[in-house]
C-alpha cells in the first residue's frame, strides 16, 4: 500500500525529472519515478535521438536504472507530461515485467491528473507468468 506521502514524493520526484528531459524533435518533456520495493525512487525521463528510432522513454528509463542497481520489482510510479498523458505500449509491456498491478500516477507539470492501474492500462497482458 502506498501512503499519501509517498504519492506526493513520487509525483514531485517525476515532476522535477522531467525538467532534464532531452525532448528536442518532439518537445514533449516525460519525467517518471517509480518507487523500488526496497524504498528507494528512480526516476527516468525521456531521451530523444535525431534517429528517431533510438529514442528512450521515461518510464523505461527509471525501470532500466532500478534493475541496473539490482532490483526487479516495483510498488508504484507517477508519470508526469506537460498533459498528464498516459505512457506508451511498450512501457506498459516493460513495467508489467517488473511489477504487479501497480498504482501509476499520471500528472501534469502542476501534479494534477489522475491515477489508475497498471493493469488497467494494460488490460489482457502478457507477463513473465504466462511463462510458466
């Protein structure tokens, strides 16, 4: 269960990444934090590459740097977009790999939006319990 503090720590955490986003093509500036099981905050923004292709999102990136520092599972994370905009497919499909149905907080540069589910924004998914 995530606390109200928590909530708030995360969403300013996403907030404040966002502003080192690298959004030159797009202009569209992601700032993610999620919360580690072990406690600890990454945050990840979005960096964009002349070839588009290359491109990382924020979401992928604070996933990638958690596992980097040896974990693999997360209790929630806040995304924050000039709109509140909801994340991609395939950062949906990569924090399905390393989480449950999580809290996903989706918020403006103000922290206003509005919260939902990992699994409701990735309705059918496939995991690594599929596997099995």
């Amino acid at each position: 269960m995530i606390t109200k503090t928590q909530r708030a720590e995360l969403i300013a955490a996403a907030c404040d990444a966002r502003s080192k986003a690298y959004a030159p093509y797009s202009n569209y500036r992601v700032g993610a934090a999620l919360l580690a099981e072990d406690g600890r905050i990454f945050t990840g923004v979005n960096v964009e590459n002349a070839s588009y292709g290359l491109a990382i999102c924020a979401e992928r990136t604070a996933v990638f740097k958690m596992v980097s520092e040896g974990i693999q599972n997360f209790q929630a994370i806040a995304i924050c977009t000039e709109n509140a905009g909801s994340p991609c497919g395939a950062c949906r499909q990569v924090m399905v790999e390393f989480a449950g149905d999580v809290p996903v907080y989706l918020v403006d540069a103000d922290g206003n939006g509005r919260d939902a589910t990992l699994y409701a924004l990735l309705p059918d998914h496939f995991g690594p319990e599929h596997l099995t």
